[in-house]
C-alpha cells in the first residue's frame, strides 16, 4: 500500500510540474481552411487554444473529417481551462 501512495504521489508530483511549465503553441493559419465556411471559426477558436491540439499533421486542420471522441474532450478540456 505504501508502495502504491508513493507511486501516486510521484505522478501527480510530476503531473503538475510539467502543466505549469508547458507552453502553448497556436498555429497562425491552417493551410486547408483557407476558403472555407467555417474559417473565421476556426481560426479564432484556435487563437484561442481551444483546437490547438487539433491539428492533424502539416498545418493541415481537415475541416470536413469528424472529429475522435479524444479530441472533443481535449475541445472541451481548454475551452473551460481544466488543468488535468
């Protein structure tokens, strides 16, 4: 049992000293929303970090691909700034 607390502590030790120390990087513009409806959406929700993770490879966003079930929650997890 103790075995196991200490293991918890570790990781949640290390947990939160990597979210205070990362960093978000936002892309300027992805290259395949250019033109399309939800642009303006799009990148402003990206200026605000909420699909800075998103991004699926080659500053390329896919618009029109459905989204996973993981990526929703991440959606969800920095537009409401929960620090899990």
């Amino acid at each position: 049992m103790k075995y196991i607390r200490k293991a918890l502590q570790i990781i949640i030790s290390i947990t939160l000293f990597m979210s205070v120390f990362s960093a978000r990087v936002y892309a300027a513009s992805y290259t395949d929303t250019q033109g399309h409806w939800a642009e303006n959406g799009i990148e402003a929700l990206t200026k605000k970090g909420i699909l800075s993770e998103i991004e699926r490879g080659d500053n390329k966003f896919e618009p029109d691909a459905n989204i996973t079930r993981a990526e929703f929650f991440v959606m969800i997890n920095n537009a409401f700034e929960f620090n899990i």
